[in-house]
C-alpha cells in the first residue's frame, strides 16, 4: 500500500488523537467524575449517621469537591467542543450568535454519533470562521438538514482563497465527512457554497 502524502498523514494523526483525547475526557467526566460524586454523597450520610463526625467529614468534602473542579475543567480542556455539553444544534446557533450577523436555519432530525456531531461542528466551525473573513461577504447564511444524512450548507456572498479550507476539508474527510466548495455566480459577483455532509450509518436490521 503506498504511503500517505504527508498531509494526509498529519490529517490522519490530528484526527486519531482528537478522537483519543475525547474518550480520555469522556473517562473523566462520566467515570470519574461519577465516582466523585458518590463518594460525597456518602460522606453526606456519614454526616448524618455519625453527627459527631461531621467536622472532619466536612473538610473531606471541602477537598473532594476540589477535586470535582480539577476533574471538570481538564475534562473542558480535553475536549473543548460544546457539544457534548449542549448537543449540536444548539453549539451551531450559538458559534452563529457568537460571529454575529449570520442567518441560521436547523431542521436536521438525524440522530449522530457523538464522534461525528463533533467532527460535523468542527467543519461548520472552520467554514464559518471562512465565511466571516472573506473579503465583501456581507450576507452569511448556513443550513442543516437530514433525517438519514446530515448536510450543513455554509452560504456567502463573498469569496475566499483556496488554500483557507484546504486543512478543514482534509480533517473533515480523515473524520467520515463529504467537504465540498463550490462557488455559483451571483446577481453581485461569485459566492461561496461549504457543503458538508454526514451519512448515518444504518444498522444491519434497519
């Protein structure tokens, strides 16, 4: 088999490690996290059992929920996408609300895979952040739709230089996604069309 170009290697490497990255904050805020959690919980019984004890086990929970915060944030820092904290549609509405002035419309019913609604906001995101610095784009505009595939449309009016989503196109590809620019005329001059789609994979007996 021939070997990859070096960009598809370092595509390839940047998306394997993402994917390694998120696991490990994933362990860390449902494993661990949990079991921090009910270690309070217990201490709060023990409070309850053993009056007496209630100083020292306070200050246990003092630290534990120290602890609790360091968990949390590095579980953030792992994985810094918003949508396992808030699902996709509402990470891309607010990216849109955050760049300001773009028109969203989200109609997608397709249940994703939490690997691939990170991977599909990562494209929107990197298309977006195109978008908003083209040269004369005064109208953005982006879509999502599907109920057995996801398409995001990514619109403007203006135009940008090829080489801005050459990196987010490989990464999306190396991630399961389709990343297309096309670039149709319009009634002012040429616009920029980022589609990006998702295939949901079916079970063997759906």
């Amino acid at each position: 088999m021939p070997k990859p170009p070096a960009a598809d290697a370092l595509a390839q490497e940047c998306v394997r490690t993402y994917r390694e990255l998120r696991r490990a904050a994933g362990v860390l805020h449902d494993d661990v996290g949990s079991l921090l959690a009910v270690t309070g919980l217990r201490l709060q019984l023990l409070c309850m059992d053993f009056p007496e004890a209630g100083a020292r086990a306070a200050e246990a929970a003092e630290s534990l929920e120290g602890a609790m915060e360091h968990v949390r944030k590095l579980s953030r820092e792992l994985e810094p996408s918003p949508v396992r904290r808030t699902g996709l549609k509402t990470a891309v509405v607010a990216l849109a609300e955050k760049l300001g002035g773009v028109a969203v419309r989200y109609t997608a019913t397709a249940d994703l895979a939490p690997m691939a609604a990170d991977a599909l906001y990562r494209a929107i995101a990197s298309a977006l952040a195109a978008a908003s610095s083209a040269p004369r784009a005064t109208r953005i505009a982006i879509s999502v739709s599907g109920s057995r595939s996801v398409t995001a449309r990514i619109a403007h009016n203006g135009r940008h230089r090829s080489s801005e989503l050459a990196a987010a196109a490989l990464l999306a590809r190396h991630s399961g996604l389709s990343f297309k620019v096309e670039t149709p005329r319009t009634k002012t001059g040429q616009g920029t069309i980022v589609v990006i789609q998702y295939a949901v994979r079916r079970s063997a007996g759906g």
